[in-house]
C-alpha cells in the first residue's frame, strides 16, 4: 500500500463462554462429539420449546465486559437477528442489538512501537449457529447443531487499529484477557476465539473514514495478519485502478493469500431486529454487578508491575510469566516458598517454559506443586545438588510430580563435594589428559574448561562445578590462581 494511504482496522471477536450447557437450553455444550449428540427441542426449534438464560453465561459475559473496562449496564435486551441459513432452523438468531450488556471499554496494546488504547464499543451475548458440513464428493450439505445455541459474547472495537500487527496484538490481549478470568477457553482451534475483521483504507491525514469491507470467520493469529494485509493490498490496488471499494463481505483462501467476494454486505435493516417476545429483558442488580467485580483475579497489568516491583524482575521477565494466570499463579507460589523471586523466574523462563515447549504443553499441564519446585531449587542453589542434575529432572517432575529431594535421594543424584573425591576426579582426569594440561601451560586458557567437562563427566554431573574449576585452577596454576 502506498504510504499516502493509512489502513483502518475494528474487529469484531466472538468468545464462546465457558459453561456446562447452552445459552437457552439445558442441552451440554461439546466439542469433537458425533454431529447432532448436544441438542434440544430449542437447538431444534421445535414447536412451543421456549428458551431459558443460562445464569451461568450471564456471570462470564459479565466478568469479561469488566475487565475490559466496559460499563455494564443494568438493562439489556435480547432481540432476534433474521437470517436464512441452512445451519440456523429457527430462521434467526438471539442476539442483543440496541440494548447490548456492556459498552464503552478499551485494551491497552503494545505492537512494538509503543502502548495504545484501542477502545471497545460494545460486547452483546449471543447464541452460537450450527454448522454445515461438506463431505468430499458428497454433492448434499449435512447440518451439525451440536454447535448451536452455544452460548457467545461479541466483543466489538472501535476502528482505532492501524496496521495488522497492531490488531494481533490487540486479539493476543484479549485473549489473554478473556482466559485470565475465567470466561472462555479461547481455544482457536476449537473455534472458541473468532474474529471477523472490518477493513478500510482513506488518504493519510484523513479523518472520514472510508469504504469498510469484512472479513469472516478468522480463526488463528496468523490468518487474521494474512488476511487483512490481503484485503488492503486489494483496496490499494481498486483505488490506484481507478475504482471505488465496494461494501461486502469478503473471505480469505490462505493457499491463494487473498480475499475473495462472499457477498455485498447486509446493514442492520437487514437483519429485521426486534426484541425477543419469548425473553424478558435481562436485569442485573448494581450489587450483583459489583459482588462478580470483587470476585475478578487481580489482571495481568497490575499484576505485572507488582511482580517487578516486589521480585525486582524486568518488564520483559514479568510480561511473560503473566501471558498465562496458571503460569504467574504458579511462579508466584513458587517465589513465596523459595523466597527468592528472581532465581525462581530465571528458571522458570529458562527451564520450565522450554519443558512446557517441548511437549506442547500449556501451564495447565503441570503436576509439580509449587512448593516442591522450590524444593528443587534449593538444593541447586546452595550445591547440594548441580544444577545439571536439577535440570534432567525436572521435566519429569514438571509433568508427573513427585518429591524432588527423595527423587534426588533415591537416584543417587547428590552433589559431590567431598574435597578428597572431587581431588581424586581431578587428579584422574589430568593424568589422562597430558595434552590438555600442556596446552593450559602454554597459555590456552580453554583447556580449563576441557579438563573441567572431563571431571564433570567422571562425576555422572554430580560434582560440584564451583569447587571443581578451583581445584584445577590450583593444580594448573598453582595457589595464586
């Protein structure tokens, strides 16, 4: 895109709620199960079948519009959304339109050129569509409704993203955020964390906004960046052919990296809103309001700053071990028992994290109790234990759990530190290594460390290395050293 163009992003985010049941109905809300196994009469749309609120997904909708520092409002209104869909059977979908729960919040992001606040318009509840499935060959389209009615909250920003990083930034914040408090999985793969983008590009300097075109059903950080670079390239090139941006709905082919023309977009009228006369308006008590408010963790940011504040970490250090609440919980914890905050995250940013990638594993995946972390840790640190042989049981632990000083006790894994041993370790690995000492004496100062892995690995790794490397530097240099 020229640079006399600046691009203009909002997103609107569909975040399906963690429950046990659907929105309207007591049907279970599953993933991966045989199509048609989680319905009911109202996923069916039977006739006389009346929907319920889940009270549950009213709490989470709400946890999530507060901590995106939205106002939740005491009134809101549920109001069916027409369209004819193969995958919709009553025809149209629950929705909230004029009334939403919440509106007004912002995120704070950073896409690397500094922090933003990027406003939220609103956030309305809604109920999920089903699903139309395509069998290879098969000319038919079979329907799931497994899907349906599953309980979502709509997350829409404002139009103040400028650039594809800045909206990935913005979707890897929410998420975060939405996971944090407990709201959602936000699993992407699952299709728990959605996003359609809303594209526009104007001269820069400009202040109207120009012709906006949407893409649908974004499912990974890395289609949303694809696809919006995608879609400005091609509004780029319609003006400078001489054209106007058209309105519509577009998709994206990641194998072609473009987008493609769905449809020309609906407007609201479209749609033919109107309140639900099967559902009262929703209302909340300010004290209900404020009793899921006290109930919120404290949120990554604060939490954040308390970490270097109070474990003097780095701003990059804490950022990281707050990208997950399992995660900060757990080094947290950790930290108190250890009581050195700093050693701790060093080997969790190190350790623990390359453990957890190694496997594919989230936070959530670990067995090992803080505490007992800590108790690995100690030994390590005051040379009971090395910290190689720290390190080649932790992954284990990490997953399995355990007791690491009888782990340690058990597999013979104590630091040698005995003077007499850890003389006779070096005394051995000298005599076989005539060349490297020569070399040492020659002034190669590298040899040290040779002779020093020589001993460590007569040791299995046990030797203490901090005593190890002084007792060469004695026998090679003599006591000045």
């Amino acid at each position: 895109m020229s640079a006399a163009f600046e691009c203009v992003i909002g997103l609107e985010v569909h975040v399906q709620l963690r429950t046990r049941t659907k929105l309207f109905s007591t049907a279970d809300v599953g993933y991966g199960d045989e199509p048609n196994h989680h319905v009911s009469p109202v996923c069916l749309a039977l006739p006389g079948a009346l929907p319920v609120l889940n009270g549950r997904a009213v709490e989470l909708a709400v946890r999530a519009a507060l901590a995106t520092g939205c106002k939740v409002h005491a009134h809101s209104v549920f109001a069916r959304k027409h369209y004819f869909y193969p995958d919709l059977p009553k025809a149209y979908q629950i929705s909230q339109y004029e009334e939403p729960l919440a509106t007004g919040g912002q995120l704070t992001i950073d896409a690397g050129h500094g922090e933003r606040r990027i406003g939220i318009t609103r956030i309305h509840m809604e109920e999920d569509a089903g699903k139309s499935l395509h069998a290879p060959g098969d000319p038919e389209t079979q329907i799931d409704l497994n899907r349906s009615g599953v309980p979502l909250v709509e997350i829409v920003s404002e139009p103040d993203l400028r650039s594809a990083e800045e909206a990935g930034a913005y979707l890897r914040t929410l998420r975060q955020l939405v996971r944090w408090v407990g709201a959602s999985d936000a699993d992407m793969e699952k299709g728990h964390f959605r996003c359609d983008a809303n594209v526009s590009i104007r001269p820069r300097g400009e202040t109207t906004l120009g012709t906006r075109t949407e893409i649908k059903n974004l499912n990974s950080f890395r289609n949303v960046d694809a696809a919006i670079r995608a879609e400005i390239d091609r509004q780029a090139a319609v003006i400078d052919a001489g054209g106007s941006v058209v309105q519509a709905t577009m998709g994206y082919d990641a194998d072609a990296d473009r987008t493609f023309l769905m449809r020309t977009k609906e407007n609201a009228d479209d749609y033919r809103y109107f309140p639900d006369p099967d559902l009262i308006p929703l209302v909340l008590a300010e004290s209900r309001i404020e009793e899921i408010r006290a109930a919120l963790p404290e949120l990554p940011a604060p939490r954040q700053a308390r970490f270097e504040k109070e474990h003097g970490l780095s701003s990059e250090d804490a950022h990281t071990l707050v990208a997950s609440r399992a995660l900060a919980d757990w080094y947290e914890a950790a930290a108190r028992a250890h009581g050195q905050g700093q050693s701790v995250a060093n080997w969790v940013l190190r350790d623990v994290l390359a453990a957890l990638k190694e496997r594919d594993a989230e936070p959530e995946a670990i067995r090992l109790e803080a505490g007992q972390f800590a108790a690995l840790l100690r030994p390590a640190d005051d040379g009971r234990v090395t910290a190689r042989s720290a390190r080649s049981l932790l992954p284990e632990l990490l997953f399995e759990g355990g007791d690491p000083e009888q782990v340690v006790r058990e597999r013979g894994l104590e630091a040698v530190s005995d003077s007499g041993a850890l003389e006779a370790l070096v005394e051995e690995a000298l005599a076989a290594n005539p060349k490297a000492v020569a070399s040492h004496a020659a002034g190669d100062a590298k040899s040290l460390n040779f002779l020093m892995g020589q001993v460590m690995r007569r040791s299995a790794g046990k030797a203490d290395p901090v005593a190890v490397r002084e007792l060469l530097a004695r026998r090679l240099l003599g006591p000045k050293e």
